[in-house]
C-alpha cells in the first residue's frame, strides 16, 4: 500500500502518509491516514457526490478531506484538535489548491453540525464516551433538518459496533469489506455504512 499511499500523495500534492503516536491517549487515537485503496472503495460506493458535505471526524493532516473533494467534487470539512496536525492540514490545502476542503480547530464532540452536513466519517478517532457526544450532535441535528444522512465507519471498533447496534437510531445500510486488499485476513477491514432513522 505504501507506493500507492506515496503516489496518491505526489498527485494531490500533499503530505500525509505516516503514522503518529505522539498525540494518543486514552480519549484521542493515534494519528493514522486512511489508505488509499480504501478510500478509493468509498468513493466507488456512490455514497458521496458534488452534492454532499462530509465531516471527517479527526481529519489529521486532510487526506479523507482531499481525495474525497478532488474525486467526487463533494464538500469537506475536517475537524481536528491536535494544533500541529490543523496546521499541516492547511499546509496540504494550500499546496494542492483545494477549495472545497476546509478545517477546523477544535474537538468534536464540541462542534455544532450545520444543516448542510450530510455526511460523517470515521476511522477511529476517539473513545466511546466522545463518540457518544458526537452521536447525539448529529441526532440533533437531524431531527432539526431531516436529511439523508450516512456514517462511514472505517475499520471499526468493536466497542463502536457494539454501541451503534445499540442505538435504534440507527440502522446498517451496508458494510463494505476491504479485507481483500491485504494479504491476512481481519474481519474489522470494512467500511460499516450507517443511516439516521
């Protein structure tokens, strides 16, 4: 994956490969980028186009945020909380010219959610407690303005599944799996796909 991490990297003209320990704790994950081949399955899924807004969820240095944007035009927003990771963000933004991609400094589970957000993405970037925050941010925020809203959870924790199973506000649209693109098998190697009811 690696040369196709560094190749899509070289296109977009942004500098996000590696992973960083250095900001994780018990409530905040590691810095790690979504591969590209797994986005890639995302953006074939259909789920998200120009008309869409997506929120990444500890958007790190904005890989999810460009390829997303540049692929289907969508809009983007990345919130992040670690300062060194917003600001490399923005570095990346400026350098591929992306205009559709904006970032925000701050936690999560303190942002209100616009009404034009539509859709949410997250490859575990938080612990249970913050993720129910944020849950409940965006119930709210649909049961202000109904609108079709999907949740990509890639790689996800059991704890996550287990807690959106739970919740019977929401319901499993689809699971993508992209457990073929590695050679060992790991059951968590999908996309789980969520809507609001």
């Amino acid at each position: 994956m690696e040369d196709i991490d560094v190749r899509y990297d070289s296109l977009l003209n942004i500098h996000t490969s590696g992973r960083d320990d250095s900001i994780s704790n018990l409530t905040n994950y590691p810095y790690e980028p979504t591969p590209y081949e797994v986005l890639l399955r995302l953006y074939n899924s259909g789920y998200i186009n120009k008309s869409n807004t997506l929120l990444d969820l500890g958007s790190g240095k904005g890989r999810v945020d460009f390829y997303l944007s540049h692929e289907t035009k969508c809009h983007t927003i990345g919130v992040e909380y670690n300062e060194r990771l917003y600001n490399k963000a923005l570095e990346n933004k400026k350098s591929g010219g992306f205009n559709r991609s904006s970032f925000i400094l701050g936690r999560a589970e303190d942002l209100r959610i616009d009404n034009n957000i539509d859709r949410f993405y997250f490859f575990n970037p938080f612990n249970l407690k913050i993720l129910n925050k944020v849950v409940l941010n965006i119930i709210n925020s649909y049961d202000e303005c109904n609108r079709d809203i999907l949740l990509f959870f890639y790689y996800p924790q059991e704890k996550y599944e287990e807690y959106l199973a739970k919740c019977d506000r929401f319901e499993l649209k689809d699971s993508i799996s992209t457990a073929d693109l590695y050679d060992n098998y790991d059951e968590r190697e999908k996309i789980l796909v969520y809507k609001i009811v």
